[in-house]
C-alpha cells in the first residue's frame, strides 16, 4: 500500500515501516558518532522503549555502551490492511539494528502495569542476562489499572485550584483561541497520581529486588518536565505536577530501599520535545513551536537522542552529575536559561494566525510529528508501495 500520514488531532492513526526505520538509524547513526560511554551500563531493562525518551534510552545504552537490553511496550500489530503502531516498528527496526552487531536485545509486549507483565519480565531476565544494571521506567499512558484491585484510574489535565484560561492552537485548523479549564476535583487528582505519579515504578523496582535480579549498584531513573511559566498552570502546577511531586516521593522511597546494594533512583528532569504525549496536552504545541524558533537561533536546539546522550554523560554516568536540590538530575537547563525564556515568552504574546509561521518555528513542530510515525523522514520513497507487515521478534 502507498503510505500517508492520517492525522486526527494530536495523534496520527498510522505509520509508516521504513520511515520508523529510518528515524531509528538516524538516533543510532547519532550515538555512534558520540563514541563509548565511559562507565555506562552493560545491562539495562527500559520499561516503555517504543517511542520518544524510551526508545532514546535503549539506543543510548545500546549503541553507546554495547549493552544488553530487555524493553517493554504495550504496541499495535500490522495487518495485512493497516498499519501497526509507530512503537511497533521502531522497536521492531532497533532489534533489526542491535541484533546484527552482535547485542542482545528482546521485547515483551503487553501491559507493563500488571503483575503478569512483571513476572515474565523477571524469568526473562533470570533466563537471558546478568543482573541489570538500570532501569529506565519511561511509561505514558492516560490509563492504568491497579494489578492488585483491578481497579481501573484515568489521568486528567487540569489545573488546580481555580480555573486556567490560555492562549491554544488548534493543530487540525491552525485556530488560536483562549481555552479554558475548570479546576481538577480531589478525585481527579489522586487518580493521575495514580497513573502518572511514582507507584508503579515503586512497584517495578520492589519486584525485580526480591527476584534478585539487580546488580550491586544498580541505577533506576524516571523521566519528568518541569516546564517554565508559561506550562506552569497546565503543567507543572497542575494535576501533572502533582503526579510528578509523587514521582520525587517515590525517587526517595526507592533509594532507601536498594541501599543496601548500594542503588540509587532519580527523577531526570528533560527538555520539552515534541512526543505523542506532549501533543496531547493543552498549550503545548503552540509553546512547542515558540520555543523551537528561539532555542534553534540560539543553536541549543535538542531532541530525545541528544538530550539522552546528556543524561547518560552529564548525569548517569559522570563523577559530577547536574543535579537539582531535590536530586533530580537536569537536562533542561538550557532550555530554562532566563534569555530564552524571556524570548519564548515574548513570542508567545506575539504568535497569530497570520504570523504563525513567521515568527515561530510550528513547521518545526509539524515536521517533528510527523516523524514521530515515520513521515517526512529523509531518504524514504513515500510514493512507494510498502507492505506494513514487517517480521519480528516480539514475545
């Protein structure tokens, strides 16, 4: 079939196989040209590894210290007329990528929240690598079911306390319009602490510390964004943050309890980039597309495998981490340099219909999107009839 990107909103509902491909050699063809990772780690499990900072993680670890990798996702397969998920084939071309130069890699596919998903993830790593080294506990989902209740909690995205009006751009029309939000009620917000906050990940590291499948040492990080002013009512100061605030809690909870093999956990703090889960929240694609203008004229423009490639170098894996106050490593120090976002801000007040692509990056934003499904990437014969079945080793 003759492959083009159907785009609803802020999601796109197909992908394209050799565009994933190709985007995944370009994140590999990236690391390589970095060199070896002093110090980085020969075994790594990445729960959530399909797409954005996840699969970054595992092509990092990968490719940059030739290391052993288990992933997780929870991913769509092709059919005969419709094409699988962009996770689908991305993890499907890593394994293509890391299994020819001689690494192991497997992926499970299913619910990375329950217990069934843990166990197999356990006697696979009891069965195939040493003690892991790190974990990366990359997880988006608007949805989580309690393995122990079954009961099921969705996220939201509110503000809290008071209603929140801001400046939104419709991505399908291009429309900028006020859009408000009511405040979140209790219910709401414990249940995306639920979902986003810090449980699970608590849950993950308790079940491979008592199968003994740690090594002495062993590093655990989450991913979070912190965001500046503009994203502070609808992000950081918002049902999401206090997801995030649960994610330093468990951070904490979990360092005390691997102390003993001498463990750690941190929060990392990232850079907004454009991801299948930030297009989905309110704001974010016009603030996207402002701070892309302005971070790429600065010249300190970075995706998911740059900002990476930072975290392993300038965090994980350095004798002088960048570390914050709460002991969350930072990789978003450029993008919150008081210049640049005094700029964005001022942009942001500037932004029309008319001057959109003018005085902002947003075709940026649009070509970064796209990507993220395997359209628009160089090299590729979009006019070319591709099967969407691709063969691969999912258990």
């Amino acid at each position: 079939m003759i492959i083009k990107p159907k785009v609803r909103g802020f999601i796109c509902t197909n992908a394209h196989p050799q565009g994933c491909a190709a985007n995944v050699q370009e994140q590999i063809d990236f690391i390589k040209a970095k060199g070896p990772i002093a110090g980085a780690p020969k075994n790594v499990l990445v729960i959530g590894c399909s797409t954005g900072y996840g699969l970054a993680s595992r092509i990092t670890a990968a490719f940059g210290a030739g290391a052993n990798t288990l992933g997780l996702c929870f991913e769509k397969p092709p059919t005969e007329k419709r094409t699988a998920s962009a996770g689908y084939y991305n993890t499907t071309a890593f394994m293509e990528k890391a299994s020819a130069e001689g690494l192991y890699c497997e992926t499970l596919n299913g619910d990375a929240f329950s217990d069934e998903m843990k166990d197999k993830t356990i006697a696979r790593l009891k069965e195939k690598m040493p003690k892991v080294d790190l974990v990366v506990y990359s997880l988006a989902s608007p949805r989580r079911q309690d393995p122990k209740s079954g009961e099921l909690y969705s996220s939201v995205l509110k503000p809290i306390g008071k209603s929140y009006t801001a400046r939104n751009l419709n991505t399908d029309t291009l429309k900028i319009a006020d859009v408000s939000f009511d405040p979140a009620t209790e219910e709401e917000i414990a249940q995306t602490v639920k979902v986003m906050g810090g449980e699970d990940w608590e849950m993950w590291i308790d079940a491979l510390k008592g199968a003994d499948v740690l090594s002495e040492g062993c590093n655990t990080v989450a991913y979070t964004y912190l965001g500046e002013k503009i994203t502070w009512p609808i992000y950081g100061h918002a049902t999401i943050g206090k997801a995030k605030e649960d994610l330093d809690r468990a951070s904490k909870a979990i360092s005390e309890s691997l102390a003993g093999l001498k463990g750690q956990a941190n929060v990392s703090v990232l850079k907004a980039v454009v991801t299948q889960s930030s297009s989905a929240i309110p704001i974010m694609p016009l603030y996207l597309g402002c701070m892309f203008k302005v971070m790429k004229e600065e010249g300190t423009h970075e995706d998911c495998i740059d900002q990476l490639y930072r975290l392993f170098t300038e965090g994980l894996y350095t004798d002088t981490p960048r570390l914050d106050a709460d002991n969350r490593f930072r990789v978003d120090e450029l993008e919150l340099r008081a210049e640049t976002q005094a700029k964005i801000e001022a942009l942001w007040g500037e932004v029309t219909e008319e001057n959109l692509f003018d005085i902002t990056d947003f075709k940026g934003y649009q070509a970064n999107f796209l990507k993220l499904f395997g359209f628009g990437v160089d090299g590729v014969d979009y006019e070319a009839d591709f099967s969407p079945i691709v063969d691969t080793e999912f258990l």
